[in-house]
C-alpha cells in the first residue's frame, strides 16, 4: 500500500521509509542558459555572450509525516539526519517523474524539526544540477565491434567509456577521433569529469586529444583501431 504513495528518493533512501510522504511538488521552467547581457557604448541592444552552460535548479517538495506510525518529532529527526549527514550531489528521483533522475545536493533552507512536527508539513530543498537523466541511460552498452548506438534525447550526452585493450588506440566516435597510446589491459574515460583513469590511477597523460567523447542526438558511429577486445559504454542519456 505504501508504495503507492508519492515518495523521493535521495542517496539511495526512500522517503517512504523514512515515514514521509509528498505532497506537493513545485513546477519550474528548467534550466535557464547561462548568459551575459553586455552593454556596448554606441550600439542599440545589448550583446548577448553565450557562457556555454546552463544554471542549476531548484527542486521543493512539500512533505508530511505518516502520522500515527512513528512519533513526528522522531521522523523529523531522523531526516534532517539523512538528508544532511553529507555533502555533495547525489541520485534524487521521485515517483511523479521514474524514468528520470537529478544529480541534486541537499540545501538546507526550512526548519525541518521545527515545521514538521508544529505544522504537520515542511519544505525539502534540493539544488540540482541543470540536466535531469534517463534511468536506462545508466546501462552499460557493450561493443565487441563497430556499431551505431541511438541517443533518445535532445541534448548531447557526456558518457563514460571503458576500453578493454593493449597499446596505442584510437576510439572514433561520429568520425571524431581519441587517441591512446600505451593503454595497458583497459582505460577508462568520464567525459562528464573530463578525466582518464584506470581504477585509481589517473591516465590522462596516454590520452593525445584534448577534448572529449559526446554522444549526439540520434544515431552515433562508433568505432576503433588497435588491440582492443570490446568497448564498453555508459551513455547517460539527458534531457532539460
């Protein structure tokens, strides 16, 4: 009966577990680009500059407690506890939205233990990054040849990409080319943190290209050269 309710999910922990329910979720416009209006001495209008990135977001549920099944206090307690035990982003999903997730970090700006248990119903923040991503995005694609793989989504994607293979490579991607050299048995690239690494081992210094792979809208070519036995791809699929 419970998972039928209106839940989040933030750092792996249902809210429903933790005896909250929403029951509101705000609605906003999505990610505002990021630019800068200059005015120019002289010149109707101002110039618009285009600082190739979009804004984070802000994402409120209004919430209440399961009355009756825990004592309210309590529950706010322990909330506020895991919602502010650590810092950084983390998976956010929610029931109204479960094919999507956000990479969100928790903002504290109500007063959890004192509006739940006097009011019966609080505000959760959260400061999101601007794309929200799909679920499937996060299964692994594996290559063992040349193939094509279909972006879903509107909005170029920054995978993760792991070669299995030995000595210099290049990985061809929509006839853009990354090059590897002295690869042992694998290397691995974020193009989200724009990093190679291996484990724990940073390898940027056997990446010779100074930008990194993107997955475009539609249908993407992949393809490669050198001793390599698959590719293994994890596209992370996003959307505004």
């Amino acid at each position: 009966m419970l998972e039928k309710l209106p839940y989040f999910q933030f750092a792996g922990v249902i809210s429903l577990n933790e005896q909250l329910i929403i029951q509101t979720k705000n609605t906003f416009a999505g990610a505002a680009r990021d630019l800068t209006f200059a005015s120019v001495p002289g010149r109707s209008g101002d110039l618009i500059i285009d600082n190739k990135r979009y804004k984070n977001v802000t994402i409120k549920y209004t919430v209440a407690a399961l009355e009756g099944l825990h004592d309210i206090r309590e529950i706010a307690h322990r909330v506020k506890g895991w919602l502010s035990s650590e810092v950084g982003y983390f998976e956010l999903t929610d029931s109204y939205d479960p094919d999507y997730y956000r990479l969100a970090a928790y903002a504290d700006a109500y007063n959890l233990e004192q509006e739940l248990p006097c009011l019966g119903k609080s505000t959760i923040q959260f400061n999101c990054k601007p794309f929200k991503y799909r679920i499937d995005g996060k299964r692994p694609v594996v290559l063992e040849a040349a193939e094509k793989i279909r972006n879903p989504e509107f909005f170029s994607s920054k995978p993760y990409i792991k070669i299995t293979g030995s000595g210099n490579i290049t990985l061809t991607v929509n006839n853009k080319d990354f090059i590897f050299q002295g690869v042992e048995d694998y290397i691995e690239i974020d193009s989200e943190i724009m990093n190679a690494y291996k484990g724990n081992v940073l390898q940027n210094n056997k990446m010779f290209t100074p930008t990194f792979p993107e997955l475009a809208k539609g249908d993407n070519v992949i393809s490669w050269t050198g001793s390599v036995t698959a590719v293994e791809i994890v596209p992370r699929w996003c959307c505004l």
